[in-house]
C-alpha cells in the first residue's frame, strides 16, 4: 500500500514538472510582456533595462529552474501586471471561481440525475423526449454561445437575471461570498448554468442508461413482487445502484468545470481565477499563466490521485496484485 | 407518480422565483452612474502607465495645472494663470485654498515634489515633463517652470501630467512609482488616491471594480450630479452591450461597428460617434538596402518613392471606409485627423485611388510583374485592424503586389515593428498633447537609432525610418516657433514634404462610439476618455 501510495505521487510530481516544462515552453510564443507593461512613448533602452530586470534575457532553462525552485516554495513571483505577488490574487480570486463550480457542479448533479432518473423510468414520455433534445444542446453547443444566449433571454430580452458580475459580495475573513446577498445569489444562475450544462447533460445520459439497464435486473422485479412502492423500488433500489460510475465521473468533472471556467467567466465578466488567467495570456502576465497553469494541474493531479486511491480501497483485486493501477 | 408530482413542484417553485426576480429587478431611484469599458485602468498611479485610459480614468481623481475644456481647448486647473517672463521661464500661479482629498492644503511643494516623481524611476510620464529643466518655488503658490529653450508647447504636454501630494506619498512609501528595479510590488499609491479632483476613490478591485464618490471640497462649480460612479471593465463585446441594453449600465464603450445599429434601433439608447483623434497608417521599410520580408534581392523597392505612391493608390480607402469600417471611419491623407492642433484641410486630399496609375508607376520604377511582401499587422488593437490589413493586401494584388500577412497579437506586433523587424506594417497614433508635432515627431522624424545624439523618444515609432533632413529640421524649429502663424506654415511645409515624399499611407481616423442611455446626458472626450464631471443622470 505505501509503496503504491509513494509510486503514484511520485508520478504525480513528474507530470506536474512536464506541464510546467510544457507552459514554459509556450509562454516564448506568447509575445513580449514589456510591451504591455509600458506606455508607447517609453525609450528602448528602458524596455531593454526592464527586459533584463524581469531575467527574460535569461535561457530558457535557468528561467524554467527559477520557476520550479520558487514555485515549490510557494513563491510564484510577482504578476507584471498587477504588480502583486501571484499568490495573492489567486486567493483573492479563488472564492469566485470554486463558489461558481460548486454551484454549478450541484446544478448538474441534482438536474442532472433528476433528468436522468425521470427518463430512465419513462423513456417513451414526452418529457423524456425533451430532456434528450436539452441534452443534445448542452452536449453540442459551445459554452460561450450558451452563455450569449441565456445573457439575451434572461437579461435583455426579459429582464430578470443580471448579465455579468458577481453580484454583491461580503467578506468573511479572507473569503469573499456572494452567498449571502441576493443579488449575489441571481449572479450566480446563468453562469452556473451556463458552466453546468455540459455536465449536467453527461450525467442525465449517464443515470438514464444506467437506469434503464437497473430496471430490466432480477431484483428490481423481486423488489415489485415484494409489493414495495414505486419510491422504494425506483429511489431506494435503483437510483443507489446506478450512483456508483455517477459519483466516480463527478469528481473528474469537477476539476474539469473549475479548470474550464475560463470561457464563463469572460462571458459573465465573473472575477475568478479564470478570468483571471485569460487577461494574463493578452497582457502576457506570464508569471500569473504559470501560477494558473500549475494549480489547474494540481488540481487534476489530485483528483486523480484521490480516484486511485478509492479504486484501490474499492477494488480487492488490484491490493492482491500488489499495486499497480494501469 | 412520485417523480411527476415532484417535478411539477419544481415548475411552481421556478414560476414563483421568476416573479420574485421581476418585483426585485426595478432599479430604485439614484444618482448612481454605471459604466464599463473594454479595459481597466493599468493603475490608480497616474505615473505608472502611460496610456490614454489610465489617464483618462485618474483624471477623475487628480489633476494638472491646466485641464482640457469641454472643446478640449486648454484651461486653468490647479494653476489659475500663467505668463511668459521669459521665453524660457514660465511664471505659474497656483490656485489658493485647494486641498487634497485626505484635507491637507495643496502647495507648491506638491508641484516640484510631483515633477520630481514624474522624472524618477519607474515613471512611465517621463515624455510629458520632459521639455522642463528645472521648476523653482517663488511662495507657495507661485512656481517659475523652466523649460529646455522655448516650448510653446508646454501646456499641450503637461495637461495630462497630474500633480500628487508630496506628504501623503512619502508618508505611505509611494515616493516614487512603483518601478521593477526599486523593489517589485506595487506601493500604496496604486489601489489608493489622495487628489484634488472632483471625485474620491471609494473601493478598487483592479479587472473588476473601481467606485467613486464626489468630492465635497472640489474647489471648482459642480457640472455633475453623481452621488456615486461605479466602474466595470467588460471584456467581451456581447457582454458589454447585453448589459447597456438590460439596462444594468448606463453607458458603455467602445461599440463595436456591427452592433452600432442595434443599440440605435434600441428605444432609451443613442450611440455617439465622433472622430478620434487616432490616426492608423501603414509604414514601409526605408532604410534597409535589401527587402527583408520579400522576394526582391539586393535593393530594396520601397526606397523608390515611385513604388510606394503605386501602393498608395492601389488602395480603395473608400471600400475600407464602407466595407469594413461600415462608415465609422474618416478617411485621411495626413497623420493628424481635423480635431489636432497643426491640421491643414488643403493638404487632406488623398493621392487618388487608381490602380493603372499603380501599374504605370510600378513599372516605370522596374517591378512591372510586382513583388512580394508581408504586411506585419496587429489583429486586437485597432478596430477592425486585420480585416483592413487583408483588405489591403487583396488590393495591392490586383496591381501584381503579391502582399502576405503577418497577423499577431499586440503583444507580438508592437516588440517585432518596434525593433524595425519589418519591411511593411500597420500603426496607429494617437498624439495624447492634441499637437501635431507627437505624431509627426514619434513617427516621422529620423528614428533616434539611426542618428547620433539624437533626442530623447525622437523618432521612436518611426519603425522603417523614414528620414529626411529637411522634415527633421522644420519639426524641429516647430517646437521654439512661438508665433502661432509662423508656426502653422512650417508644419504645412513639413506635412507637405512628408506627404509627397509618400512617407507613410495613411488609411483614416477611427470613429469613437459610445453606447449611452437616455438616462444619462455626458460629454464625449476625442481621446476616449469619460469625464465624469460632465455626466447628468435623470
């Protein structure tokens, strides 16, 4: 157990060293941060002194060193931008983001199964035939034109839901909340929906098939014959069994919707961590897109790590063969 | 069915919060004015950035010793009046009973202390105090400011020169900008403000949210009724509009061209336009002996003037004008636009459209099968600047130019031409002092690279280094000639050399467009810039 324990962080390690490698390498394409940093009317040789100063007249691998040595002290440098160390704005940032993905992630569980179980039982419903249409949608229209689509309906056209923005927002200690306000809690339906639709869709699919298959089982008949309710049976009996692979696939998509907020929140003007990243690459604030790069990795890093460990306590067959997890 | 009766219960609970959102969606009634632009100030330090929006932005908060009127004509600010005592000395009188927003009184200290921050490390302002050698105290509210010889221009350069309490800046460790050598962080002075101006800074989040409330010790005659102004950055052009139209904001800017009609048809909004005072061209290599990007080997066509009037006038400006600017352009043949102190309408007349004439000049220069080229050009910058650039290139193929594109970002764009690692590129400038001589003497005057002693940002944008002495010498006497007359007939000759000698193409001065509610009634700056002390909200 320890040894796969050891052996899987140490991967997890080498793949977050590769993304940091990899982003390295991208940011030279990038363009050059000193022309955003300045005004136009700023001589040469400032740009150049500048440009020394920042240490990007250094290769490219004493750069990546800096990086990986600074970053693994926690230290992601100061953004050129804001002129604030990096750590700083991300957990001023991160609040907006990881509030957004909750609710969104909740949006498309609960939705996402309710839709899913209500199919799954009548498949031949009008209903049914609607959610699979919605799915379709969800599945296939990219999420910036949702968002465009839903700002339209529900902001423009009726009125009803701000366009963009958080809301009000209070401060508990370090963690800003748009919880607590009501203007904060309408902020947050479109972006989350716009965010969850995605998954709420690949959930529904996932619960209907799973349901469908449940119901056909000995047991659930056995389950009728015993003169259980319709709750019992369809709630108690096969709902509990199709949530195992629902679980699993929503806590990969929950790095996923954190890490793909980006398109939302530039949609909404929503303040996170994705937004956040975004203006980095057009002002080439490089020490913020590698900060970004590294998290979102973390975070994908550790979801997995997490979902191996759970196979491993799940699943007897992989401690019998001493570890390894292809 | 369970599940049914559970799900109409969800449909009457959505039904039940939709109405509630409607009765809580009515603005209640304030004086509250609401505005967005594409990008945020770069700081709340007027010296950190020197950029039109940042400028624009703090001009709320601090000011100079003179400000821009309502026709952009100068006026007194900080300073009441000023003379001339000798044609390098001028004698400054300073507003009596100013204070700083923190109460403190305004002096001459902060004045001296201001350009001293200004000249110091880290200052991207440095261009706007550069003309001054030395500002003397006479009392505390009489300075002497003397200049590098006579520079009729001060005033044009220093309006946007704000001036900054001395006590409060050094007192929170915000004595000099916030540079990379001293020090990396940011200082105090970049989330806060201690000014003189109309408004108070409330709460900054820089990229999301910046509030301001008036400042009730203005000196000046309020010509606003704001109790507070709210600022947004908006990135994305859908979203900017949707909330204009939702009426969440009261004003946003820029329009983009395709939704200008949309906002207009709107009942409530009005979008207006007007010329802005940039200028977008296209540049040429002049100084390399080989084409660098090209098929040419061993000379270098575009020093024959001949070959760059036959790229003049293969261009149809006025299909740009329709076709991708959809009539939000003002065609140009100078690099100034009408409202730049300097323009001359009987030098605005276009070589014309001709693209046999093309042919015949290409030709007679040697190049009657054409050559290739890339036009380096920027795609997020100006507006619609790709979609000219490739309009561009589709007509100088027409005359056997075979014209590629390098199209990139402003971030690659602006360090590639600026290194003059190019042979043919786009560019567009906005002179911020509203005198001809900062586009003419940034663009057109010998780049400082290729000279000896040259002076300080001569000719930092002239990427392909168009040079002629006699341009260099009358912009030169520009600066000294204090006679308006006098000086108005060299910058006619020098525009008149340099149009001839078909230095740049200038293509047109962008339109602005500002999409406005009917709710509010506000002034319209040619440099973009929202002052809000001219907002009236109904």
């Amino acid at each position: 157990m320890l040894a796969f324990i050891i052996r899987r962080i140490l991967q997890s390690i080498v793949v977050m060293l590769m993304v940091a490698l990899l982003s390295f390498t991208l940011f030279r394409y990038v363009g050059d941060p000193v022309v955003s940093m300045v005004g136009r009317d700023t001589t040469f040789e400032e740009r150049a002194a500048l440009r020394e100063t920042l240490g990007l007249n250094d290769p490219i691998v004493v750069q990546f060193g800096r990086f990986v040595k600074n970053a693994s002290m926690g230290d992601f440098g100061i953004s050129y931008e804001q002129r604030r160390p990096v750590i700083d704005l991300i957990a001023e940032r991160a609040p907006a983001t990881l509030e957004l993905s909750f609710v969104s992630g909740l949006f498309a569980l609960v939705v996402g199964v309710f839709m899913g179980v209500y199919s799954g039982l009548h498949k031949d419903g009008f209903l049914s035939k609607l959610f699979q249409s919605v799915s379709l949608v969800g599945i296939s229209l990219p999420p910036f034109l949702i968002g465009i689509l839903l700002i339209y309906l529900f902001a423009v056209i009726l009125g009803w839901l701000p366009s963009m923005g958080r809301g009000e927002v209070r401060q508990l200690g370090f963690w800003s909340t748009g919880f607590l306000s009501f203007s904060g809690l309408i902020s947050l339906i479109l972006p989350a929906i716009t965010l969850g639709l995605f998954q709420m869709t690949l959930i529904m699919r996932l619960v209907r098939s799973e349901m469908l298959e449940v119901m056909r089982t000995d047991y659930i008949k056995f389950a009728r014959a015993r003169g259980l309710t319709n709750r019992a049976v369809n709630f108690g009996h096969a709902l509990k069994n199709t949530l195992v692979p629902v679980i699993t696939v929503t806590g990969l998509q929950l790095g996923q919707i954190i890490a793909y907020s980006i398109i939302t929140e530039t949609v909404f003007q929503w303040p996170g961590m994705g937004y956040l990243f975004l203006q980095a690459v057009q002002r080439v604030d490089l020490p913020v897109m590698g900060a970004y790069l590294v998290l979102v990795a973390l975070i994908f890093v550790v979801i997995n790590l997490i979902v191996d460990f759970l196979y491993y306590v799940v699943d007897p067959r992989l401690r019998m063969e001493g570890g390894a997890v292809s | 069915m369970v599940a049914r009766k559970a799900f109409s219960r969800i449909l009457v609970t959505s039904a039940a919060i939709a109405v509630m959102l409607i009765a809580v969606a009515m603005p209640a009634q304030s004086k509250t004015f609401k505005w967005a632009f594409q990008s945020d100030a770069g700081s709340m330090d007027p010296y950190t950035m020197n950029n039109t929006m940042t400028l624009g932005f703090t001009a709320n908060i601090y000011e100079g010793l003179v400000r821009h009127a309502k026709d952009e004509s100068i006026e007194p600010s900080l300073a009441t009046s000023w003379e001339l005592t000798q044609p390098d000395v001028w004698r400054f009188n300073l507003r009596k009973g100013v204070t700083w927003h923190d109460g403190s009184p305004f002096t001459a200290d902060d004045v001296i202390f201001s350009w001293q921050r200004a000249m110091g490390e880290g200052s991207d302002m440095k261009s706007f105090v550069a003309g001054i050698k030395d500002i003397k105290k006479i009392d505390d509210n009489t300075i002497d400011i003397i200049t590098k010889g006579p520079w009729p221009l001060l005033l044009g350069d220093i309006f946007r020169w704000y001036i900054m309490p001395k006590k409060w800046c050094e007192e929170n460790n915000s004595a000099s900008v916030t540079g990379f050598k001293s020090g990396t962080e940011e200082t105090y002075a970049t989330r806060h403000t201690n000014g003189t101006g109309p408004f108070m800074l409330q709460s900054r989040e820089p990229q999301v949210k910046t509030v301001m409330v008036p400042n009730p010790n203005w000196w000046d005659k309020r010509t606003d009724n704001i109790t507070e102004a709210i600022f947004t950055p908006i990135k994305a052009d859908a979203t900017r509009i949707a909330s204009l139209l939702s009426g969440e904001l009261d004003m946003i800017y820029p329009v983009p061209i395709q939704d200008v009609q949309r906002v207009r048809k709107t009942p409530g909004f009005k979008v207006m336009e007007g010329m802005e005072v940039r200028t977008v061209f296209l540049g040429f290599d002049m100084w390399r002996d080989e084409l660098l990007y090209g098929d040419v080997k061993d000379k270098n066509p575009l020093k024959d003037v001949r070959v760059r009037k036959a790229m003049y006038q293969a261009i149809d400006i006025d299909a740009i004008n329709k076709k991708i600017m959809r009539g939000a352009s003002y065609p140009t043949a100078l690099m100034i636009g009408s409202n730049i102190n300097g323009f001359d309408e009987a030098l605005n007349k276009r070589f014309p459209y001709d693209p046999a004439e093309s042919k015949r000049l290409l030709a007679e220069a040697g190049y009657p099968n054409g050559f290739s080229i890339v036009l380096d050009t920027p795609n997020d910058r100006y507006v619609n600047d790709e979609a000219i650039s490739q309009a561009v290139a589709a007509m100088l193929s027409k005359v056997g130019i075979k014209c590629t594109l390098n199209s990139q970002t402003r971030a690659k764009h602006f360090s590639k031409i600026a290194s003059m690692d190019t042979s043919f590129y786009m560019l567009g400038w906005a002179p911020m002092s509203f005198d001809v001589h900062n586009t003419y003497f940034n663009n057109v005057q010998t780049n400082g690279q290729k000279i000896e002693n040259p002076q300080p940002g001569q000719g930092n944008w002239n990427c392909g280094n168009y040079s002629n002495p006699e341009v260099d010498k009358l912009l030169n006497e520009m600066t000294a000639e204090i006679d308006p007359v006098k000086r108005q007939a060299l910058i006619s000759k020098m525009m008149q050399i340099h149009k001839d000698d078909v230095g740049h193409i200038p293509l047109h001065q962008q339109a602005l467009s500002w999409g406005v509610s009917d709710r509010v009634d506000l002034t319209q700056s040619a440099d973009n810039t929202l002052s809000l002390r001219w907002v009236m909200v109904k």
